[in-house]
C-alpha cells in the first residue's frame, strides 16, 4: 500500500495562489455597479486604509504582532483587488 503525502493546492505554485485570491476577489464584488467612477476612485483610495486601520487597531491585531499585521494587510490588499475588479468591469461595458 503506497502512501501518497498531501500538498496544499494554494502553495504548489504562484498561479495557483493568484487564482484563489481572484476567485475571492470575485465573490467580494457585490458592490452597486450604478456607482460613477469618480466615486469608485475615491473609494479605491480611501476604503482599503480605512480597513487596515479597522482591523489592525481596532480590531486589536496589533497584539497579535507580525501575524496580525500581514492579516489586516491582507484583508485591505483584497479590498482594494475587489474595487479593482468593479473598475475594470465597468470600463469594459
């Protein structure tokens, strides 16, 4: 009987890694689409900081040292990836 050992799919490689944070992205995107795009850029701008700040202060993410603060990054990088997504869709109509 051979034993297989398991790899997880998100660190084999790095195109499997930007395919999984695009499928989160996508999920993230319920945003109105009637937003102006003036509007979109000023969100694009803003809101991502704002959530670091939530999040890493706030939140108390800060006790939990470089684990917390690579969270809270993380969490604003997918804010931003979904404005990005909202812009691009709405560009391409």
């Amino acid at each position: 009987m051979k034993i297989y050992k398991r790899k997880a799919i998100s660190e084999n490689n790095i195109s499997s890694r930007i395919e999984k944070i695009n499928n989160e992205t996508e999920q993230q995107d319920n945003i109105p689409k009637i937003i102006s795009n003036y509007k979109l850029f000023i969100k694009l701008v803003f809101i991502p900081p704002m959530v670091f700040i939530n999040d890493y202060i706030f939140h108390l993410n800060i006790i939990n040292g470089w684990s917390g603060y690579y969270d809270s990054k993380s969490k604003s990088f997918r804010k931003f990836l979904s404005y990005c997504k909202i812009i691009e869709k709405s560009k391409m109509k």
